[in-house]
C-alpha cells in the first residue's frame, strides 16, 4: 500500500467507526499499521521545488547562452562563480538545518548546486572558446552533482544522475575507444549512488520513480556496454548484432533476477522494474527463438559472445544470482529468465554441424514457454498465487508465432488464428466468472 | 550537525571550483605565454543549446602524413609540430609520438588513420559570439563564401595546448567586423 492510499484509509477510519464497522480498537491497530511519515514530501511539494529549480537553472543557462562579450573575461568568470557560490551556501545552510529543513528545500538546494555547476563549467568552456563534445562536458557535470545524492539525498539529482550517465554511456559506444572512457565504466557511475542505494544502513526505501529510472538507467547503460563489446573484435564484427542481443538477454536474466529480501519479494509487481522489463525483453526473445530462421543467428551470436570476457561476466553474476533465487524459492522469475540460457543448451548439440540441426532451439523455445504458460494458469486453479491470463497470452503468442513460422496454407492460417482469438475470448469470460465467484465467496 | 555529510559536501564543493578553475588556470597560461600562430579555416554557424551561439571553427589541414614506422592507431595521442610558411599561416609538418626537440607543437588526437594519413581532431573547434551577432555572421558568410583570403584562426600555443584567442579577416578581428555591419 503506497503513501496516498494510507492517507486515504486514514481518513476513513473516524467515519467507519462512528458507522460502527470497526471497533476502537481495530481502528487504532489499523493507525499504527498505516503511520504515514509526515516527514517525507508529498509529491507536488517535490515536483514544485524540483521545477523551480529547473526553471532558476535553466533561466541561468540561457542567460550565459547569451554571450555579454561586452563585458571583459574576469566580470564574466564572475558571473560563472556567483551563481554557483549562492546555492552553494543554500545548500549548506539546509545541511545545517538536518531534519528540520523540509525535504522539497532539500531537493530544491541539491537541483540548484547541480545546475549552477553544470551553468559554471559551461560558462568557462565558452570563454575560452574550448572545443570538446558534450558528453565530456555531461560527464564532469554528472561526476560533480553526485555527491550532492549523498549528502542531501536528493531524488531529483539523483534522477538526473541515472538519466545522464545512460546518455553517456550510449555516446561512448564507439569502436576504438579505451575501455576507461567507454560504457565499460558504466557499472562503476551505477556503483557511485551506493551511499544511496535501497537497504543502505538507516535509510528509507527508494521511491518507485528512481528505482524505474534507475532500471531504465542500468538497462541503457549495460545494454551499451554489451554492444561496445562486440564491436570490439576486428574479425566478429559481422556478427555483432547477434552478439549483442544474446548478452542483452543475459543482462534482462540479471536484471530479472537481482536479489530481493523477503519484503521486495512480497511488493507488488510494478514496484519490481527490473523483474517487468526483465521479463518482458526474455519473454520476446524467447519467442523470436522459436522461429526456426533466427536460429542461426542467435546460435552464432552465443558462439562469439563466449569469447567476450563480459559474456563471462554475466554469466557469473547470473550464477549467483540464481543460486540466491533458488534459495529464496523464486520458481516464477527463475523460470523466465532461464529462457536465456536456452541458446547455451542447445550449442553444444548444433555448434558445427550445419543448418538442418538449428531447428533443435526453436523446440527448447517452445516447450519452455509452453511450460511457463500452462505452470502460470495451473498454479492458479491449484488455489497457488498465479498469473492465468498472462500465461493464456504467453500461449496464444506462441501459437501464432508457430503458425506464422510454418508452411500451413492460408486458410489454416487463418482458420487457426481464428480459433485462438475465440479460445481467448473465452479463457477471459471463464477468468472473469471465478473471480467474481471467488470474490462473493469470499463475502 | 552530522560530521561526515559536511565533509564530503566541503569535498564536492571544493571539486565543483576546482574542475572550473583548473580550466581557467591553464588556459590563462597559454593565453598569456603561448606562442600566437595563424591557421586558416572555415567557420559556419551553428548552435549550442546549452553554450549558445558559436561559429564551429575547422581548420583547413584536416589530415597529415604519419611517417613510416610511426604507429598510430585511431584515438590515440601524439604530436605535431607546427610550422609557419612564408604567408604567416602555419601547418602541421611532422607527426611524433614523442614531444619534438625545438618548435611549436600541439598535443592531438588521431581520428581516422588510412593510407598513412591520420585525421587530426583540433584541440579548439568554436568560437563563441554574442546572440546578435551570430546571425550576422552567416550573412557575412553567405556574402563572402567565394572569398580566397578565409578566415584565420589566432590560436595561442604553449606545450602542447591551444587556446583560440580570436579569428580574423583580412587581419581585422573577425567580431569587430560583424559589430560594423550590425550597426
């Protein structure tokens, strides 16, 4: 239950009582159970801190944008420092303050500092006519704003922070360049919001908005890094979309599978980026693998990813995370992200021996996600927590994806096609009708 | 008052005037002690959305020989020592890897390398012009285009680091003559 709905049951709980549907003291349990931390900012306080400060900022950078060359190089210099040394000191004047500064000041202080130091460097580099790309430019911006996530723990910058570090690292995907100034580094910029990140001693959970910037953020940055890898080999460079997707898979089975505690586990599912973008991307790749056509392709993709030492990598954090998944008993999320392995298994049987034995993935495909459909609509009929419409969808894409695959006439084509949008028409009539039977039992 | 936030809040502050002044602190050096050379150009008018208006300067020379068994990869650094012709405009002559002995020279980098030849990525490649005067600056382009004099970049050079101080015309400060017609 987020923040608004405890406000919501909050409000309820007098009217409740006086209607006589709670006693005194439910209601007082259900208070305790709801507390709702004042102290945290309600979202119009942030977003309204935040955009003043954006628009302060942004006002800034136009203004130098500008160009007063009438004036000489020190005055200007100075209008670089002023701007930059004020919200220094309001931000210092909130770090002095501790708690009892609002947290929308808080964020309002650490989003001006960020700018007005993005404002100064860019107000040197145009006095100085200095030449370089922007990513350099982002890059000493980024740097230069994170400790401002540490110490004031601004959500704002560090939004900011994960949105420019995956901008950098797809601008740094460039054949040639040194590993120390590629997307290589990537998971070095994620490592540096650790002082940030969710679990951190004494600290509250990480709101759903960074955590799905920070998923999108890692997805960018990692699925950058893994393109960067491939193109690295003079002699696999034919092969390097391949390469690259198949290391995406296994970058979406790490990211589906990164370790929650028992609570994580037991949030809801959107407050899990990582297992829904996770998840989906294998779910696509596992259906693009029962085609018969990519076969080939993605079975080359793996035999050049396994001489990349970043495809080794992965597959040890993927390791460890399964074990850690085994242990936790998260069958569902173990099952999905072993769809990128499948490649693996079947190399050894098909590496060498020619076209005809390709066909050996697209059944392991299929029957794996067969297997996920029917497990996510039985465990709900078995009384166990499922996923029966997802699994129905999963079925009935394969179903159309094998019969798009196949040499059947048009006709049974259609006729099929047909038959699978009836079939599903119904599953979701019959789904509707238990839960509504399910829901007056439970009245 | 929490000790340790402070102490990196005192370190991120300090970084945030550092990287900014380090900038200043060698680029004044140059301007004040480099060597001032002349490189012909071009310099048509783009934008910046966050440093506004510049003219993105590109020196004529946008290749020099590498010389044999010199190996020079794409992305890496070297030197190229610079040599002034009889017209006052100065070339890069010599490719090293090393700094040269005596002369001027610029630290670069390669850009593409083919057929002995490597791509040289200038250190400097805008100039920055006030909001009214940019547009300008593309009149004076349009108007001068055929024009064999081009414009000159005054870059001031010292070990190995350029600055651009000015560009010119016709030995005229290139923003003085767009100041004149803006009037």
């Amino acid at each position: 239950m987020n923040t608004s709905h405890q406000r919501w049951l909050l409000e309820q709980l007098p009217q409740w009582e006086r209607d006589g549907l709670l006693t005194a003291e439910a209601a007082r349990t259900l208070r305790e159970r709801n507390a709702v931390d004042d102290s945290q900012p309600g979202l119009a306080q942030l977003v309204m801190g935040a955009l003043g400060a954006l628009l302060i900022g942004t006002g800034l950078i136009a203004v130098i944008g500008f160009n007063w060359d009438d004036f000489s190089r020190p005055v200007r210099l100075l209008f670089a420092f002023l701007p930059l040394l004020a919200t220094q000191l309001f931000s210092f004047r909130v770090l002095q303050r501790g708690d009892a500064a609002a947290a929308w000041v808080r964020e309002t202080a650490a989003l001006l500092q960020a700018l007005a130091t993005g404002a100064c460097i860019a107000l040197v580099s145009q006095i100085y006519n200095l030449g370089g790309d922007w990513p350099d430019f982002l890059f000493w911006w980024f740097m230069l704003s994170l400790p401002l996530v540490w110490v004031l723990r601004s959500h704002a910058v560090a939004i900011f922070y994960l949105i420019a570090i995956a901008i950098w690292s797809v601008n740094q995907v460039e054949h040639g360049k040194p590993w120390n100034d590629s997307p290589l580094v990537y998971p070095l910029l994620l490592l540096g919001l650790l002082p940030y990140w969710p679990g951190w001693k004494g600290k509250a959970p990480l709101s759903i908005s960074v955590r799905w910037a920070m998923t999108i953020s890692a997805i960018i940055g990692l699925c950058s890094a893994a393109v960067f890898v491939s193109m690295y080999r003079e002699d696999d460079y034919n092969y390097r979309d391949e390469t690259f997707v198949w290391l995406w898979a296994l970058t979406a089975a790490v990211f589906a599978l990164i370790p929650l505690n028992q609570t994580g586990i037991a949030e809801p599912t959107r407050c899990k980026p990582q297992v829904v973008l996770g998840s989906l991307w294998l779910l696509g790749y596992g259906v693009g693998a029962t085609f018969r056509d990519l076969n080939n392709h993605i079975l080359n993709g793996v035999s050049h990813a396994l001489k990349l030492p970043w495809c080794w990598g992965l597959l040890v954090v993927l390791a460890v995370f399964v074990l850690l998944a085994l242990v936790r008993k998260r069958w569902a999320v173990l099952a999905i992200a072993s769809l990128a392995l499948l490649p693996l298994i079947a190399f050894p049987f098909v590496h060498g021996k020619g076209e005809d034995h390709s066909t050996l993935l697209s059944w392991l495909a299929t029957l794996h996600l067969s297997a996920i459909g029917i497990t996510l609509i039985v465990l709900e009929f078995a009384g166990k927590k499922g996923a029966p419409r997802l699994g129905a969808m999963l079925l009935f894409v394969l179903i159309i994806a094998r019969m798009a695959d196949s040499h059947f006439s048009l006709l049974a084509k259609g006729i099929a096609f047909i038959g699978v949008g009836v079939a599903f028409l119904a599953f979701n009539i019959l789904m509707s009708r238990l839960l509504k039977q399910k829901q007056a039992s439970v009245v | 008052m929490k000790t340790l936030p402070l102490i990196i809040f005192g370190i991120a502050v300090l970084a945030q005037w550092a990287a900014p002044l380090a900038q200043i602190w060698t680029h004044e050096q140059t301007l004040t002690q480099g060597t001032l050379i002349k490189l012909k150009c071009s310099a048509p008018d783009p934008y910046d959305p966050l440093r506004g208006r510049h003219l993105a300067v590109r020196p004529e020379q946008s290749e020099a020989s590498v010389p044999v068994g010199m190996k020079l990869q794409r992305g890496m650094h070297f030197y190229a020592t610079l040599t002034t012709g009889a017209d006052g405009l100065a070339t890069i002559s010599a490719l090293s890897l090393t700094p040269p002995a005596s002369g001027e020279f610029l630290h670069l980098k390669a850009g593409y390398v083919y057929n002995d030849k490597a791509g040289i990525e200038w250190p400097f490649d805008r100039f920055y012009l006030n909001e009214k005067l940019a547009p300008e600056a593309d009149h004076w382009f349009a108007e001068n285009i055929s024009s064999a004099k081009g414009i000159i970049a005054e870059v001031r050079v010292l070990g190995g680091r350029a600055v651009l101080e000015d560009l010119s015309f016709d030995d005229k400060p290139f923003r003085q003559i767009l100041k004149e017609r803006v009037k």
